[in-house]
C-alpha cells in the first residue's frame, strides 16, 4: 500500500506540471497562476558583448523581458574609470549607457553591472554581470580581487573605490587617474575585470572630488608597495542546487577558471588633518570661556585683554592634544563682566600650508548675563525661604540662614568594586586647596574597622581630576571617608564630607587569561580585551611573548591588538606622504569564554589567519547583506497544488515534507 501511495504522488507531480499550465481547471477561487521566477536573459547588445575595434560611445542591451536597474550611480562601475560620468538608463526590455569621455585606443572596457539588474514585475535578479568591449584587437579578461577593510578595527569598508595602476611609482597615486576601478561590497570584498597582463599596484579611495586620484587628505585611502602580474589556472567549485529555501538537491563540482591574485588586502585609513585654524570660541559657563582649534599646537595663544586686565587672569586647562583650550577665570569681577574683549594670537595654517601667527579681536560674551543670573539666584532664594516657612509652621527642622551650594566632587568609587579598580575623582571647577591629609580608608577585618594607606593625587595633564590608590584586596570591605572642606576651589567653595562603602569582589569569582604571542615582534605590542560588543574592557603591554589579563569577570570575550610603534599607547593612523602605514592591528579569530575560578591559556599566531578572516563576525559591524536569490515559488505553487489534490482524492499526505 505505501509503495502504491508513493508511485500515486510520483505520477501526478509529472501530470501536474506538465498540463495544470494549459488545462488544469478545479472548482473553487483561482489562485492567480504560476509566478515569473525566471530572471531576465541578455538577448543582444550593440556593439555585441566583447565586440573588438569599437569606436561607438553608445552601448544597447537588450533582455527577454521588462527590466529595471536599481541603484546604478552606486552599483554600475564602468573601467577604465570616467571623468565624465556616463549616462545610464533603463527603460523596458533594454538599457542605454552613454560614455561621456573619450574612448581610449587598444583598451578594454567593462561595465560591471553586479546585481543592479532584475525583472520589472518580479524583482528576479539577474545575477552580477559584466559587459565588455575593446577598441582594440583583443579583450582582456583577467581579473584580480580582495578587500578592503579598516585599519584601525579591521572592519569591511562598503562602497569605497579599488583602483590598479600600472605606474607603480609613489606619485602615480596623487598625479595620475586609476587605471582600472571596482568598488567594494558589504564584506568589503572587490573584484576589478578586463586586467591586461603587466605588473600592478593596487590602492583603494573615498573618492571625494571624483578625480580617481589622491588628492584631498580627508580622503580615505590604502596602499601598499606590493606588486602582482594577474593570472589564473583551471579549478573546480562545488556548486550548491536548492530544492526549495530549506532543502539541498545536489552538490555540484563545476570546473572554472580561477583568476589570480584573488586575496589583496588594502588597510584603509585617513590622514590626521594637520591644518590649524581656529574653530570657535564660546563662553557657554560665565566662569570660563573656550576656544576649539582644528589641530593642537604646543604653543597656547596669547591672549591680552582689551577691556580687561588679562595678566593672571586665567587658569588654563587643555585637553592633551592642546586643541581644545578652557580659561577659568580667578577674578569674580571678571565672572560677572558680561563682555570680554580680548586680542589672541595663534599659530595658523596660510595657504601654502605652512604655520604662520594669526591674531583676531573677538569679544566672549556670557551665555547667561549678570542680569539674568542675579534675577534665576533671587527666585531661587525665594522658593527657599518660602519652603523653609512651611517647614517652621509645620513644627519640622528648618534652616534660617541661606548657604551656598557647596563644591560637589564627583566620586568614581562602585559599591561593589573589581580589585584593579581605581578610584577616580572629577572637581567641577579648579581647585585652590587640597587636603590629601582629609581623604581616609578603612578596611574591616574581623569585624573591626582599621584604618588602611592611601594616597590621593592628580592625573598628569588633567588640573581637575584625581585619583585614589590603594591596595584593594579582594574580598575586603572598605568605608572610603572624606573630611568636610577637604576641597577648595578658585571661587572659595567648599567641599561637604562624603563616605562611601565600598566592597571588593573575592578572587574565586574572576578567571584569567594568558596569551601566548607569536608571528610578529612583540616589543612594542598591546593587546586589549574586549566584551562581547567589541568595547575595549582591559589593555595590556606584550612582555616576553605573553599578555597577561587578571579578575576577568565571567564573561564572553574577544582579543585585538595593535603594533605600538611610537610607544604612545595608542592606536595612530598612517601619512601617504611619509610613506608610512597605520600601526597594524590583529584579531584573535575566535571567542574565548572565561569562567570564574578558571585560568585560561592561549597560543596566537597573530599572522596564521588572513587578514580579512580574523575578525569574529559576532562582533563586526559591517554585517555582509544578503545576496539576492531566485524565489522559486512555482515549485512551492506545486508541492501545495499537489497537496490539495491528493487529499480530495482522500489521500492523508505529510504537507511538511
């Protein structure tokens, strides 16, 4: 009976598909018939497709049915690349490119249209196909392919140009145009078609200006002095053919041919932008106006006042790229003087881009006058005394003297707190005054209270922040306690006491982790720790081919590192100019899981995987976009079509498989 049942559902899938189409009529609402699911099909071109001797600037190519071209100015790249962009439409069964430049003698041209091209009904892409031609005796056909991806983070970089040049000197880069051009997808990935044979460099470029050259600094570029000589060999892929959406047919060996270099890597970034000039000046807090520079300069400007006496006038906090400069101001008078007229002088970038001293007027007016100060401070005195009107009527504790806000520290000081935490403080204006002597920890040990050494002291180039050390043991509560008017700023406020209990985790809920470096120099090497949104939790120096992380907290991590070349703890970008790469940076390939109480050790070869493999999709951000595929919905129309019917015919069928 089964074997019956099966031949029964064998036959009428043959009967159905080979007659529902013409004749198959049943009693009931139609469905509205069988779907296009087939993509549109090149039926001609003119000049045809690799055409040689070409000297038309026309292109026509015409389909099997009504077509339409999504996103061309992005999608369409036509190489060698046009300083005139060309014109290309779609419209019905064909598409137009129109080529604005000169065509060039014994070249091959591609228009490479990826998978810009579907049907206009159903939206079936066509798949990435290219058209070319020569103007020529010969086609060129090789083709060459990579990615792209940034320097600083090893993210893809979509949609930036590709170019090849075969004038490997340094300059072609900034004088002449690319040669041939492709743009990168979603994974970064690029393919560049119609290669003659030679010898190339390649380079990539947010073409700004659309020259196809470098020639703006803001642009995002890669280089590299690696040279190549494209090239292919016979090779075979295996082919995967789909049933449905959920179900392989057939894994098919499929001979190609397999073009070469197919794994350039081109690490992209973007110059720091050393032209100075003066952004703007504000004085958004009355206490201290700001001035915003384009790039720091190791001299600060020098200011005089106009309508003030700016000699000692200020106390200067800049940021430690000295672009960003704040003047607090000492003098109260000055505090509520609304307008200050002062001349600065400065070092500028001219036009030849040398540093020259510029020296403007400008007037820093108060965001919020002396006037409207004195008005919001009336009513405020107001609203207190009125509230502390109520509290005496109503027999509660009440204040009869006004008291001015105190200084309000911000303490960085976690209830629950990791043993290599430090402690930090943050002042909200500069102080006059600090007793390190007021600030006092205590530690409890068999329930007593003993007090425990600590030393609070600045951070280096920073004037209002502080730090606290201590040694925090693990499993140890402490009471951390500041004294009243430990802290006096320049206005004469003072601090309040404060105290906060704070309670070190135990060792036994960390794990650590080593790893165990090799493939490169490790001399100047860092080594970060990151959660599981790639946020940076941990850094640590490379000594003796190890880094070490300790009090981990169980969690899932990823590990990047970067060549500190210049031993300034941070990543830094390259300069073209200079011929010199951004600091090279490294993924460990996979997740490491750490669990409490568990010691974990890695070996990391920093070059066994590609570079444009190591870093762990989880935590990328340029996530690859779908390729567009067939829908194939005819075959589900006639898996439910053959449902229905066997089950009028009172057969029970599986609708699931």
């Amino acid at each position: 009976m089964k074997n019956k049942k099966s031949l029964l559902i064998i036959t009428f899938f043959h009967f159905l598909i080979a007659t529902i189409v013409a004749s198959c009529a049943r009693m009931g609402q139609p469905d509205g018939g069988w779907y296009d699911d087939d993509p549109p099909r090149v039926i001609g071109s003119t000049p045809a497709d690799k055409a040689t001797n070409v000297t038309g600037q026309k292109i026509t190519i015409l389909f099997d049915e009504y077509i339409k071209l999504t996103d061309a100015t992005n999608k369409v790249i036509v190489s060698p690349p046009q300083l005139e962009v060309p014109d290309i439409k779609a419209s019905g069964k064909k598409i137009v490119v129109e080529l604005q430049d000169s065509l060039m003698p014994n070249t091959t041209y591609t228009i490479d249209f990826s998978d810009a091209i579907s049907d206009n009904n159903e939206d079936n892409p066509m798949g990435s196909y290219t058209y070319s031609f020569s103007t020529g005796e010969q086609i060129d056909t090789f083709e060459v392919a990579g990615y792209v991806l940034d320097a600083s983070n090893l993210e893809p970089i979509k949609g930036i140009m590709v170019g090849l040049y075969n004038d490997i000197s340094d300059s072609a880069f900034q004088t002449k145009p690319m040669l041939r051009v492709s743009r990168t997808d979603s994974r970064g990935h690029f393919v560049i078609k119609g290669v003659a044979p030679g010898t190339y460099r390649a380079y990539a470029l947010q073409d700004a200006d659309g020259d196809f050259r470098f020639t703006q600094k803001s642009e995002m570029m890669a280089f590299n002095h690696q040279t190549f000589e494209p090239g292919s060999k016979p090779d075979v892929r295996t082919d995967t053919v789909w049933r449905d959406s959920l179900h392989i047919d057939a894994l098919l060996k499929v001979p190609y041919t397999h073009f070469l270099p197919d794994d350039i890597t081109l690490l992209a970034f973007t110059h720091v932008l050393t032209d100075r000039f003066l952004i703007k000046t504000e004085r958004v807090e009355a206490n201290k106006f700001s001035m915003y520079f384009s790039y720091g300069h190791p001299e600060l400007p020098v200011i005089k006042g106009l309508n003030f006496d700016s000699s000692d006038a200020f106390l200067v906090e800049a940021n430690e790229k000295q672009d960003t400069i704040h003047y607090w101001l000492r003098d109260t008078m000055l505090v509520n003087q609304d307008t200050l007229r002062m001349e600065i002088s400065y070092q500028m970038t001219d036009s030849a881009g040398v540093l020259v001293n510029q020296t403007d007027t400008i007037e820093s007016l108060a965001k919020v006058s002396y006037e409207k100060r004195l008005k919001d401070k009336a009513k405020e005195i107001e609203q207190w005394t009125k509230d502390q009107e109520k509290k005496k009527k109503r027999g509660m504790a009440y204040d009869s003297i006004w008291h001015e806000k105190p200084l309000a520290p911000k303490f960085d000081a976690p209830a629950s707190m990791d043993p290599d935490k430090i402690v930090t403080v943050e002042m909200p204006t500069p102080l006059l005054r600090c007793d390190t002597a007021a600030v006092h920890l205590y530690s409890m040990i068999d329930s007593v209270w003993y007090e425990s050494e600590c030393r609070m002291q600045p951070v280096p180039n920073h004037i209002r922040n502080y730090q606290i050390l201590a040694d925090w043991r693990p499993g140890v509560e402490y009471s951390l306690e500041v004294d009243s008017a430990a802290f006096e700023d320049i206005y004469g406020k003072v601090s309040k006491s404060y105290k906060q209990g704070i309670k070190v985790k135990a060792e036994d809920e960390y794990g650590t982790l080593k790893l165990n470096i090799s493939g490169v120099e490790d001399s100047a090497m860092v080594v970060q720790l990151l959660n599981a949104s790639g946020k940076m939790v941990k850094q640590a120096r490379v000594q003796k081919h190890q880094a070490a992380f300790s009090y981990i907290r169980p969690e899932k991590y990823y590990i990047s590192a970067f060549i500190d070349s210049n031993g300034n703890g941070i990543w830094d970008t390259g300069n073209y100019a200079e011929d010199r790469q951004a600091e090279a940076v490294y993924f460990y390939p996979r997740e490491i899981e750490c669990k409490a109480k568990w010691d974990i050790s890695e070996n990391w070869n920093v070059l066994a995987t590609p570079i444009y493999k190591q870093k762990p999709e989880k935590i990328t951000k340029q996530k690859p976009e779908a390729a567009k595929k067939l829908k194939n919905r005819n075959i589900e129309r006639a898996r439910k079509l053959g449902v229905e019917y066997l089950k009028d015919k009172g057969i029970n069928v599986d609708s699931k498989k």
